[in-house]
C-alpha cells in the first residue's frame, strides 16, 4: 500500500499577484511553483548554481540549508537572510514566498527545468 504523501499551502508572491496553491511534501518549491503558473527562473536546472530560482521566505519552514546552496548564497552581497533558492527546497511545511526573479518580467527563456 503506497503511503498519502501530506500537502502544504504555498502562498507565492509574483508580479501578477498572490497565487495560493497546494503541493505534495517532499516537491521541490521551484516545481510547485511552475506547475501552478509562475514562471519563475531556473537557469541552471535546479543545481544550486545561479540562483536565479531564488526566493524570499516570508513565512513558514523551508527546511535545512545544504552545503550547495550554502556555498553559493554566500557568493551574492544583496540577498536577505530569508533567501533561499527554490529549487533545493523540498516542501515539509506551508510557505509563504516572495518570488525574485520571473521569466516574463527579465524576458528572458527560464532555464531547462529541473528533475523531481
């Protein structure tokens, strides 16, 4: 028997608005968002390289902070210290999220999207 997988409430904040949506524990935040109509960036495929998935976590858990992720945070000088990168983000509590950076509004392709 397959276990139910827990959903959470994402609240994301894009340039056309708040969107409000459930997603499954364990998806990664950057899916979740793109599945559901943000055309958030992800120029590097989910692999903690460009961080232009990034977003701001204005409420809720967004878990541990990999070394990756970590790394190349690090390197950037005007990212707040609720900034996170959404593709090394995997759901295990409602977010409320401030979306940086959208596909429509740098007119720009977002990037090869990243596996599961």
């Amino acid at each position: 028997m397959e276990a139910i997988k827990k959903t959470f409430k994402i609240t994301a904040e894009a340039a056309k608005g708040s969107l409000v949506f459930e997603a499954e524990e364990g998806r990664r935040l950057v899916l979740a968002l793109e599945d559901n109509g943000v055309d958030i960036l992800h120029r590097c495929g989910g692999n903690a390289k460009c961080t232009t998935c990034r977003v701001e976590v204005l409420a809720g858990d967004p878990g541990e902070i990999g070394e990756p992720e970590r790394a190349i945070l690090a390197t950037k000088t005007d990212l707040g210290e609720r900034t996170r990168l959404s593709c090394q983000v995997r759901l295990i509590d409602d977010l409320h999220v401030q979306v940086i950076r959208q596909a429509s509004v740098e007119g720009i392709d977002a990037g090869g999207r990243p596996t599961e």
